[in-house]
C-alpha cells in the first residue's frame, strides 16, 4: 500500500495537504467499503482491550486486507500511459486510503508483535 504514493512521487506532507485543502471525497462503493472498515478500528481495539483476544485483531487484519484487495483491484490510484508508462493521473483521495490502510495495518502489527516492512 505504501508503494503506491511512493510511485506516484507523492510524499506524506503532500498527502496531508490535500486533505487539509481538499477534504476528502469518496464515491466508488470499493471506496466507501474500505473507509467504513477502516473506521472500525478503534472498536476493535476497544473489544482486544476488554477481553484480551487478539484473535479479533487478527481476524480485523485479515478483513482488512481483504477489503484493500478488492479496493486496489477496483480502483486506480494512479493512472500510467500504457505504452510510456508516465504517470497521466494521481487519485489523491485514493492514495490517502491506501496510506491510512498502512497505517492500520502497521498498528496491527505492533500490537501483534511482527515487525512491519516499508518495501517488499
């Protein structure tokens, strides 16, 4: 997920503002999905907190993930000339879905104890 604004050449401070200026705007359904999921966090987090089962954070990082899938393979967030491979456009309302799913997901993962890695 990381990788996406890292292609697109948009940095975090780029991102932020964006959204300060912009807002964000969201109207595909794979969209609004991943945003209303990711919402649920901190109830999830509430829920691990009272009763100690972090099989619920992990069933939420899976779903989590699952939902991204489906969002990354609906929507472009950038789009590329097929024969330069030039970047034509940046969906940055997109992009800062994908870096609040990162986000997420690294919570998740210190909390689980797994060490995160920015690039694959």
């Amino acid at each position: 997920a990381r990788s996406i604004a890292r292609n697109a050449g948009v940095s975090q401070e780029a991102l932020s503002q964006h959204v300060t200026r912009h807002g964000l705007h969201l109207a595909h359904p794979a969209e609004l999905k991943l945003s209303k999921f990711l919402l649920r966090f901190p109830e999830v987090l509430s829920r691990v907190v009272s009763d100690l089962l972090l099989h619920t954070l992990c069933d939420y990082l899976y779903e989590l993930t699952t939902t991204f899938t489906e969002f990354y393979d609906q929507c472009y967030c950038i789009e590329k000339d097929k024969a330069t491979g030039k970047i034509l456009k940046v969906n940055m309302d997109r992009l800062l879905l994908c870096e609040a799913t990162s986000h997420v997901i690294a919570a998740c993962f210190h909390i689980l104890g797994i060490e995160a890695v920015d690039k694959m």
